[in-house]
C-alpha cells in the first residue's frame, strides 16, 4: 500500500493528462506561433530563401539528380530538427523561470517528475513528430514548382521578366522531371555503408593483420540518439538554471567547459605521460579524422547514454528544489 502511495506521488497517469491538456489549452497560441514559424523558416530554407525563382536542372549535366536532392533534403532535415529542438528546449522551463508565472506553475496539483516528464516530451517527442509533418509537406510543395530538371536543352526558352533578370522558360513537349523528398532517415544506412575503415589487429599467434571495421546501423542509430538526447537536456539544463539568454549562456558555459577539457587532457597526455600528439585522448576531438577511429561495442555503447541521464537527473534535482 506505501509502495502505491509512493508511486502516485511520483506518477499518476490521470493527473498528467490533466497537467499535459491544461499546458495545451493555456499555450496553444504560443504552439501556433510557433508550428507557424516551422513552416516559413522551413519553407525558406529548402527554397533557399529565394521561393520565387524557378531552378531548372538539364538532367544531361549531372547522372545523379535524384540523389543529390535527396542528400540536400536530408542535411536541411537534421540541420532544422536541431534549431527547433534547441528553441523548444531553452524555453521548456520559462514558466518556472519567470517572474510572473512561476508561483502559479510550482503550486500546480503535480509531481515535479510529471513536470520534467512533460517538458521531455514536449522538447523532444511533440518537436520531432511537428517537425517531420512540416518538412515532409513544405519539401513537397518546393518540389513540386521550385525545383524542375529538364532532357530536351533544346526546348528550354528564355524569357525576361519585367525587372529585366532573364529566366528559362519550358515550351510545349519538354519532359521535365521533379525531384523527390525521399527518406532523411536514409542517411543512417548511407553513413554505415560508407564508415567502414581498415586498421591493424593482432590474432592469437602475435601477428598484426589487417581487418574491415565499420559502425553497423545499430552503432549509427544509438550515437544519433545519444546525441540528440544530449541536444536537448543540455539546453533544457540551461532553461532551468538561467533566467535569461539562457540558449547564449548555455552554449558558452558548455564551450568554455569543452575547450578547457580538451586542453587540460591534452597536457596531462603529453605532459606527464608522455603520449605522443596523435595518440592523445580528445585529439581527433579537435583534429577530425587524423586519427584512428575506435570501434564501439555494444555494451561500451550503452554507457554513453549515463551523459544524457546524468542530464536528467540535474534538472529534476533541481525542479524539486524550486518546489520547495
């Protein structure tokens, strides 16, 4: 029965579907605002911020058409999926961070897990699943006008518009063709088939052979993962502890962090162990891809999701303590 009891006073499903519709209905401008600003900067980005010239492409120039677009749309995916989850995340505490609302959200009928839960989901789930609708509709509409590639080079007229740039113009009977969004989530795969590399190993007998090492798509998609949750906790971290400009101080608190690590693991390498330059840890940190790359198993590759939790459990500690 205490066991109940201590579950219910960390989670209760009924009062987070409470808490979760009563964040909704307050804010729901705030997400339309926001759902709206996804769609122009989207919209801009994959048009190149130029929607209202036409980009023809003579399919002769250049074999891989289709693929090439495939690679820009997938970039501008992960590229714009990181700049909304990093502004969903450095305001996912701002009511309790405010002046005005912060009493009203710490007396709120719920537990600080169902709080912290809720702004996980909202950083990370809710941004994602906004975030694929938009870029899959937006990319199809640009597909559809902005980008065109042509076969015929002798049906493509030109013509000059009334600010007197000169633009090319399809005639009758050219076949055109328009590229395709394709699957952004390809480009785990891509990175496995093309990650593979050869280093030397020693068999029972003591001789150093050489052997084919890659990251496999398990490897690939659990380091996405990892990143992306430290993506967000990070500044999700920052949310809670600066009241403000806290995406600018995160970014520099973190970077400062970063830099002296590196320095500091740098020197005692070098230093006092007297580890050659390239062997030293964090070189290839700040020197990609001079070194040798490490094959990581899946047991090590699990430990790396401690970063990510220890994340968690700060900000939590710390959304208790403002509950006090």
């Amino acid at each position: 029965m205490i066991n109940c009891v201590m579950m219910k006073e960390i989670f209760d499903i009924c009062r987070f579907k409470a808490l979760a519709w009563k964040y909704y209905r307050e804010n729901m401008k705030t997400i339309l605002i926001f759902l709206g600003v996804m769609v122009v900067v989207t919209f801009m980005v994959v048009c190149k911020f130029n929607p209202f010239r036409m980009e023809y492409t003579s399919l002769y120039t250049g074999s891989n058409y289709l693929d090439r677009y495939y690679g820009m749309f997938a970039k501008i995916f992960w590229g714009l999926l990181g700049f909304f989850l990093l502004f969903a995340a450095s305001y996912s505490f701002a009511d309790f961070m405010s002046g005005k609302k912060s009493f009203g959200a710490l007396l709120l009928p719920a537990s600080s897990f169902e709080k912290l839960l809720l702004a996980i989901l909202n950083s990370t789930v809710v941004v994602f699943l906004l975030h694929v609708a938009v870029f899959y509709s937006v990319a199809h509409v640009a597909c559809s006008y902005k980008y065109t590639g042509f076969k015929e080079a002798d049906k493509i007229a030109v013509a000059e518009s009334w600010s007197g740039f000169s633009y090319p113009v399809l005639t009758s009977g050219a076949e055109i063709v328009h590229p395709k969004v394709g699957n952004v989530f390809s480009v785990v795969d891509r990175f496995s088939e093309s990650s593979a590399y050869t280093r030397e190993v020693e068999d029972g007998t003591g001789v150093r052979k050489e052997r084919t090492v890659y990251f496999t798509p398990f490897v690939v998609w659990n380091l996405l993962i990892m990143y992306w949750l430290y993506f967000v906790f990070v500044f999700m971290w920052g949310s809670i502890t600066f009241r403000k400009r806290s995406a600018l101080l995160t970014i520099l608190v973190h970077g400062l962090f970063f830099l002296f690590l590196g320095w500091l693991v740098y020197r005692v390498g070098t230093v006092f162990w007297k580890i050659p330059r390239e062997e030293a840890m964090l070189y290839g940190l700040y020197f990609y891809n001079t070194g040798e790359l490490v094959p990581l198993s899946a047991s090590w590759l699990l430990l790396l999701y401690i970063v990510p939790l220890t994340y968690v459990g700060i900000i939590w500690k710390k959304l208790k303590n403002k509950q006090v």
